[in-house]
C-alpha cells in the first residue's frame, strides 16, 4: 500500500484532525485524488499572494459607493476547502503565521503544502508542525477505496489508554518536544481503524501511524539497550483482574519504535542513533528578499491602483482625478452628496528604492603578465571601496589562473577586510577563461537574489587555452569561453570588459559582444583608469 495514498485517504476522512501536509516532488496526482475523495473546492495560493486576500481587508470602492464600510472577505476567514500554497519553501513568515493562526483557531481548510525548494529551502516551520504528514511522492497510485461508511464510524472509534500512552512514549522517545505530533497520529489511528471498518484501534493502527506521522520528524532514537547481566529485576505482579497477555504501554513504544526504525532511512538512523539533530533549514528561503516599488523608498509620483497589500493611497492625487467627472456622477446619483469617488480615480504612490550595486572583478592571473594584471585590479578594488561607505556599494574579487576559478574576495565594501584578503594574490599559469565566466555568474547570481545589482568587470585579453573539463587546447577553450559568455548575457547579468591585450581589437572584442558587455580597450590602464571606467559603469 502507498502511504502517500492512504495519507491522502486519512486526510480526506479527518480534515479537521489530520489538518493537511506538506510534499515534495510530484503532487498533481495527490490532489486530484484527495479532491475526488473529500469533495473540497481547491484554493491556489502563491507565495506573492497579498496579506489582504488572506485576512480580507475593506473595499474602499464599495464602501464610498454604499456610504457604509464593506469588507473583502480573505481566504482564511470562514474559508473551506482545500488551500494549495505553491511554492511553500517561498512563502513569507508573516504570511505563514496568518495561516497558521487560522489553522489553530479552528479553521474548516486543509492546507497542501507543495515544498519545490532545493538543498536548504524548506516550507516553512510553523506550518510543517502544524499539518500530520510529510511526503516524499515520486509516483503515486490511488487507493480504490470508499470512505463515505468510515466517515460515519469515526466519532464511534475508541482509543485504548495503553495505545494512547504507548504513542506518546514513542513521540517523548523519538525527541518530539511539541505534542502536536502526538495528538495527530492518535487521530491518524483512529482514521486508519475507521478505514478498516472497526471500532477500536489496534497495535497495527498505532504503528503504521507512528510510520506516517511520527518517523519523518524524528531528531533523536534511543540508543540500543545494554546487555542484561547478572539476574534480570524482579517484575511486579499483575493487578487482579489484569490481562497478563496484554502488552504494557513501555512494550507497545518499543513495538512502534521498531515500526518507526523500519521506515527511517539508514542514513538518518545513524545520525539518530548517534543522537544528532537533523540539518537546520532555512524556512522560506528565496521570500525575504522581496521588492517593495510601492511601499518604501523616495517617491517618484503615483499610479493608478488600489490601496492594497501595503500600497498607500494619493489622497490629493486621487480626488484631482476624480474632480473632473463631478457633474455627470451627481446627474446620475443625485442621491449621493460629498464627492464622489470612483474605483478608477484611486492613484497610490509610487517610490524608488535604492539597490546597491556590486562590481564583482574577475581577473586574468595567468601567464607573465598577472602580476601586473593584479596590481591593477587590487588598486582598482581599493579605490572603489574608499567611496563604498558613501554610495552603499560593495566588491568583489575573482581570479582565474591554472584549472580554475577562485573567489578571493566575497562581495564587501569593508575596505581593511578587501587589504587584508589582497595582500597576496596568486598568479602565472594557464587561461581558464570559461571557469572565471562561470564564477562570475554564480557570484552575481547571488547578489540579485539578496536584491542587489551585479556588475561584472573583466580585465583579461580573451586569449582562453584551458577548457571547462581543465584540459588544454585554446580552440575547445574559446568555445567554452563564449558558451559562458552568452550564459551571462541570458542571466541579464550587466557586463563590463576591459580589454588588456595590448593589440587591435580581438578575442576579447569578440566575447564582449556574445555576453552584451559594454567594451572598453585599455591596453595601458592603472588602477585609476579602471576605477573611474567601473564607477561610471555603476552610476548608470
């Protein structure tokens, strides 16, 4: 049996117990099927989704039209159904909290968290507590199964009181510190025996929801127990009338910790055993760098739009663009008095906010001429960061040399930090010229997403002779180079080279315009020419 389709079938069967999950990989076929089964409307939330469609906010519109408030009712008000929140490892802590407060104050949805993050970008902490499950789904086949008679059983389900104590003991054991994962697989038991079409849960219920709510989140296991030596402890006896047969709460937890040691990974069992946390994750990785062109920043005039999502209303803008239509709007409501004020008259403010700009070099220090070369682009580098504590801007420094691309100088604008880091630079060797490319875009990449403006600045004469694989032939090498030439220019990465040949326009000529950087010749250049060619760069 699937645990992904019996989860979507708990799910559908205990919305309000079992809350919702979060998913990884394919969840297309999870929730055609969860919604075939509950019968729920889906209700797509992305991660940009405004504050105001979740928590509602008031219509001004209406409210100036009808002369009395009206409100926008949000998503998590009173809502029901089914809320897929795509792209959750993006989603915002404000906007997680919202949701997660509607959840624990009772509300009627189920939320699908669909996590498409890579490496440490996961959804959202305070939602993966609050849903039962957490699915890896890389194919999945649907349970042929009816639930409509299990509805009907399930507020009939009892739970004994050794079930209920061995599941906690295993959440204690497994270091769960909150309870709600413990409250969620007694639901899931109850859910899972319901399906089954009996009136009480079993050992094979608590266990096969120990390995669906309990084994994904596990952070520690129990160390295997000691030998037992000499003569083993004295047992007490059985209270009368006690079924000697039954198995005590601590022997249940033991049975479930098997069960959950089954469905543990064995790298992630190693760990556990060793009593290690699990890697920390970064919640909502990629949602804090977020623009704001319509909240903070220097206004730069208005637009029309709403006065939503933190947007701010132009109040002398909005009532100049509704003067003009005052005689035909009191023609056709002469009910109305004050000025009356349309949805199209709304005008917000605009602003521009400054972004800093970083100059990433990337430096030729191959062959006899890299001492030069990184003399040049050292001075160049400190004369930039002289004026970086007055624009805001940063640095940074990249040389290739040899086989590879070096990054010795992150993006800084510390200029004792930027001395200390280029007091000495390596130099001589081959031409890697696609591998400092490549560098380059992963730096500026970098930058924009932390919301800045990357500019890179090469200083090289384009004669590439070492490939990407590292091996030698300056035919292969161009190629390369110029594959990652037009890779930056697809990136919309801003581009400047400066060309150090010493001869007619060539190689280097030719690699500015695959990457659409702006060309600059200096056969002959010192660090102040390249500093002022850069900070012109940066200006516009």
């Amino acid at each position: 049996m699937s645990e992904a389709a019996l989860a979507c079938a708990l799910l559908a069967l205990d919305p309000e117990g079992l809350k919702g999950a979060v998913i990884r990989g394919q969840a297309d076929a999870f929730l055609a099927h969860l919604r075939q089964l509950a019968q729920r409307k889906l209700h797509r939330v992305p991660p940009h989704i405004g504050v105001d469609r979740l928590t509602g906010s008031l219509d001004i519109a209406a409210t100036l039209k009808s002369g009395m408030p009206v409100f926008d009712t949000g998503l998590l008000v009173g809502g029901d159904g089914v809320l897929l929140l795509t792209s959750a490892e993006r989603l915002s802590p404000d906007k997680a909290a919202l949701i997660a407060a509607a959840m624990d104050g009772g509300a009627a949805f189920t939320v699908i968290a669909h996590d498409e993050g890579i490496d440490d970008e996961r959804a959202p902490p305070v939602l993966v507590e609050r849903v039962a499950f957490l699915l890896e789904v890389k194919t999945y086949e649907p349970l042929d199964i009816g639930i409509a008679s299990a509805r009907a059983l399930l507020a009939h389900v009892s739970i004994p009181d050794r079930i209920t104590e061995g599941l906690c003991q295993t959440a204690l054991a497994l270091g769960l510190a909150s309870i709600r994962p413990a409250i969620m697989a007694l639901r899931a038991a109850r859910a899972i025996a319901a399906l089954d079409g009996r009136r009480e849960v079993d050992d094979d219920d608590a266990g096969l929801a120990a390995r669906l709510i309990l084994a994904p989140r596990a952070v520690t296991f129990p160390a295997p127990a000691e030998e037992e030596t000499d003569q083993p402890a004295p047992q007490d006896a059985p209270e009368p009338g006690e079924d000697d047969s039954a198995p005590t709460p601590r022997d249940l937890a033991d049975r479930l910790l098997d069960a959950v040691k089954a469905a543990l990974p064995p790298g992630l069992l190693a760990a556990l055993e060793k009593n290690l946390r699990q890697p920390g994750s970064k919640a909502g990785a990629g949602a804090v760098s977020q623009k704001a062109g319509s909240k903070r920043g220097r206004p730069v005039g208005t637009r029309p739009g709403e006065p939503k999502n933190g947007a701010r209303l132009a109040l002398i803008d909005t009532l100049r663009a509704a003067a003009p239509w005052q005689p035909i709007r009191r023609r056709a409501s002469a009910i109305r008095t004050g000025v009356l004020v349309e949805t199209s008259d709304f005008r917000i403010r605009r602003f521009k906010e400054k972004r800093e700009t970083t100059a990433i070099f990337a430096v030729d220090a191959s062959g006899s001429a890299a001492l030069h070369r990184m003399a040049e682009a050292k001075g160049a580098v400190e004369l930039l960061l002289a004026d970086c504590y007055v624009r805001r801007d940063r640095a940074a420094l990249i040389a290739f040399r040899g086989t590879q691309a070096e990054l010795l100088l992150p993006p800084t604008r510390s200029l004792q930090r930027a001395r200390k880091s280029l007091a000495d630079l390596p130099g001589g060797g081959g031409t890697p010229l696609a591998a400092g490319i490549e560098q380059s875009l992963l730096v500026a990449s970098q930058v924009s997403r932390s919301g800045g403006v990357p500019l890179v600045v090469f200083l090289t004469d384009g004669k590439a002779n070492i490939a990407r694989d590292g091996t030698a032939g300056r035919d292969l090498a161009m190629r390369d180079a110029e594959a990652a030439a037009r890779a930056l220019r697809l990136a919309g990465v801003r581009a400047l080279m400066i060309d150090l040949s010493g001869t007619r326009p060539g190689p280097a000529r030719k690699l500015a315009e695959a990457m659409g950087a702006d060309y600059l010749p200096l056969p002959h250049a010192d660090a102040a020419r390249i500093s002022a060619s850069v900070n012109a760069a940066m200006k516009t």
